[in-house]
C-alpha cells in the first residue's frame, strides 16, 4: 500500500466532485489489503465515504453502481444487477481527499451528525438490509456474532424494533461496549457466552464475520425453524451439517449490500453512535492499522481516514 500524489478527480456528466471528510475503515478494506480480489490494481479503496460538495453540502456516497434496467435493478435489488460494483472496491473510492462520484449517489446528511457518525452510515445500511431480510421483530430474540460495524447496525436495528433479548459475541470488550450502548442485553466473547454444547438458541442469528466457525456457530446458535443470517466475507467456504439443517427446518439467508432507501435509513441509526467510538487516522496510519486487524487487533470499535486532516 502506498500514498501517491494523484491527478484530482474531474468531474463527468452527472457527476460532483466531493471533498472527502471520512472514509470508514472496516472487513472489506482490511481483507483487500491481505487480498484484493475482485479489486482492480491500483486502487483507491474506501467505499464508506462521507464529505462535502462545491456547494458546502454535506452528504454520504451510497457506493452501489448498476445497470439500472435490468429486473433485479428495477425491484430495487441493485445489489444483485449481474453488472453491480462498489465505488471504492471496482472503481475509485474515498481514501482520498477528493473524488468524483455520480449525484444520484449522494444523500444529504443533517447538520447535526457528525461526521465519526458519518462512518457509521455505510456499515449500517448493510445491517438495515440483512434485518429486513431476515422477517425479524420486536418479538424476536436476536444473537448477533461480531460486533464491528455491521454488527452493531443490527444491535441498533434489533434495539429499535423493541427486541429485548439481544445477544452479542465479539473478542473486543470495546465493541462490546459500544453494542450494549447500542440496546445489546447479553455482550461476551462467543466461548464466555455460549459455551461448548451448551448453546442457547435465538429465533434469528446474524454472522458478520464469516469464518468457518463463526458461520457453524451461527447454525448452531439458530433455533428450530429460526433464521441464520449471513454476512461476513472472512472464509470462501461454508461448512454445516446438511442432515441437521434440513430436520430443524431452519433458514438460511445471505445479505450483502443495500438499496437507497435501506442506505437513508441507515443515516438516522447512525446518529445513535458516539464521536469517540471512532479512532480518525492519517495517511500514513491506515496500512498500520490494517496489519493490526489482521493480527487479530479489533480494540478500535470503528476507524476512519481524515484525509483533510
């Protein structure tokens, strides 16, 4: 990884050139560092990104790109357009102090979120949508393994729904603070709160991790006829017990991404967050804290590169 003097960005037709406040830095960006990838090399990463306009409007960049035609793009499932990409992880994003990006990609923030809440939006809106996927309400009871950014957009979803039993299992006691600020009534590490052989079980689990054993653990956690969501990118493959699954009638859903309608919504729960939950990063501190998180360092609830200081 390296810091270049680039060419500033010109903006196209229906584009706007942004001046970039925060860019989030979290799993996709730490996992394209160990691996790119579907990444093009170089490439500017950062695909969580909030900013200002010429103008002095303050807005986030929704980073999904689509045809825009096709039948999953006119359902409102962009996500699944066979020509989808991401600002940032396909094309050019905010680890940056500019960039340009198509207008209809902007949403307007309020003025009173700042903008270490701004990192939150990104990472939210993927929880807003893996939540409405899941079917899950106020009724529910909710395990959620991980507690980074997608993990805490759920704990902020399932809070807001009215769940009373959310639980949280995540290595970082930082995290895990942040999530029962969030609404989580039970946080620990997944040994602590869910021994071996012991499970509880939870009408919907999200995994936002996605490593072999956090993906089984998941399964297991899901009650009968329950939902296990998936979310997490850290392992290519899933191992389960097929014959398991199928008799407990369970379900099983992947989420990814988000429409524009989940990415404003994701807006108001981030406004939930607290500014020092989020740890604001020069140039020259992301690849440190990247090798971190690959050390498996996750103290930091969320990081964020200021490239305007």
């Amino acid at each position: 990884m390296s810091v270049l003097e680039v060419e500033p960005p010109v903006a196209g037709p229906d584009e706007v050139v942004i001046d970039v406040a925060v860019a989030g830095i979290g799993g996709s960006e730490y996992l394209g560092y160990n691996n790119p990838g579907i990444r093009t090399l170089p490439n500017i990463m950062g695909h969580g990104f909030a900013g200002t306009t010429a103008e002095g409007r303050r807005v986030a960049v929704n980073p999904l790109r689509s045809c825009g035609t096709c039948e999953y793009c006119r359902r409102e499932l962009r996500q699944l357009c066979n020509d989808w990409h991401l600002i940032g992880v396909q094309s050019d994003g905010g680890f940056a102090q500019q960039v340009a990006v198509p207008e209809e990609t902007l949403v307007t923030l309020p003025d009173d979120l700042g903008w270490e809440q701004a990192a939150f939006v990104e990472p939210f809106a993927n929880a807003v949508n893996a939540w409405e996927l899941s079917g899950a309400d106020g009724g529910c009871s909710v395990a959620i393994l991980g507690a980074g950014g997608l993990g805490l957009g759920l704990v902020a979803c399932a809070a807001g729904a009215g769940c009373a039993q959310i639980a949280v299992s995540d290595l970082s006691q930082t995290r895990l603070d942040a999530a029962a600020e969030l609404g989580a009534a039970t946080c620990g590490n997944d040994t602590e709160t869910h021994p071996e052989g012991s499970y509880d079980s939870y009408d919907v689990v999200f995994d936002t991790v996605g490593s072999v054993d956090s993906r089984r653990r998941a399964i297991d956690l899901t009650r009968k006829a329950g939902t296990c969501v998936l979310m997490g990118f850290a392992a290519p493959d899933l191992e389960a017990n097929a014959g398991a699954f199928i008799r407990s009638q369970r379900r099983l859903l992947g989420a990814f991404v988000y429409s524009m309608t989940q990415f404003q919504t994701a807006v108001s729960l981030a406004a939930r967050c607290k500014a020092d939950w989020v740890a604001n990063l020069s140039f020259a501190e992301v690849e440190p804290l990247l090798q971190r998180y690959l050390e498996g360092d996750f103290s930091t609830v969320k990081a964020a590169l200021r490239p305007n200081g």
